[in-house]
C-alpha cells in the first residue's frame, strides 16, 4: 500500500479588487503612463482603441489585490511598475522578485460588462 502524500500549503495573504472600465476612459493616456511598467506599456499600445480601457483595468486590479494580498502599501507609482501583468501572470521586476524570493504569486482575472474583477494570492514555496 501507497503512503499518503501530505503537502503543506501557506498563504501568505490575499487581495481581491474591483474596478469598471469607465474609471479609466476620460484619461486613459495619463493612467497608461503612471501606472503601466515598460513592458506592460509596450503590450498597451499594441492594443486597439477599445481594447485600452479594459486592459488598463486589468492592470490596475491585479496590482491593487496584490497591494492586499501582501499588506503593504505601494510607496509611489514607481512602485506599481515594479510589476508586469503578462498575461495570464503578474511578473515581479529583479528588484521586486528578490523580495518575494520563496513566494508564488497566484492570479485570477474577470471581466463582465465593463466591470473587472482580479484576486491575488501569495503562497510560500519554501
């Protein structure tokens, strides 16, 4: 008989957030400077016209839950671009990602009528 694997799992935090897509429509340029990382904005202006605001939004989400997942706040924008949303991940920068060494960063993204929806959980992997 097989013994029985036991697998421990910590969550180390998590953080949902909410936000419409119109919160980003009158000053969708400004927002993609402020609070997009370089690679995040490389992806931004690829997109079509209608494809921004929902992107920005994304964005936004995911970098506000893991704000809360990791119960810290971000300290400036500069911050906020220390991550990149490639989908479906949120990637920490080198600088960011030695401070998150032995942390998984687990993300969900969803969008209905103009609404998004993005939850983040970081788990301990050591």
């Amino acid at each position: 008989m097989e013994k029985a694997r036991v697998y421990a799992l910590a969550i180390l935090g998590h953080g949902i957030d909410m936000v419409l897509e119109s919160r980003f429509e009158r000053r969708r340029e400004k927002w993609s400077e402020t609070i997009l990382s370089p690679t995040e904005k490389e992806i931004y202006d690829g997109l079509l016209d209608r494809q921004k605001c929902n992107y920005l939004a994304k964005v936004w989400v995911l970098k506000e839950a893991f704000v809360k997942a990791r119960q810290h706040p971000i300290v400036g924008m500069k911050e906020a671009k220390m991550f990149s949303y490639i989908s479906p991940n949120l990637v920490p920068s080198k600088e960011i990602a030695e401070k998150l060494k032995g942390v998984s960063i687990h993300c969900s993204l969803s969008d209905f009528k103009g609404c998004v929806i993005g939850s983040v959980i970081l788990e301990k992997t050591t």
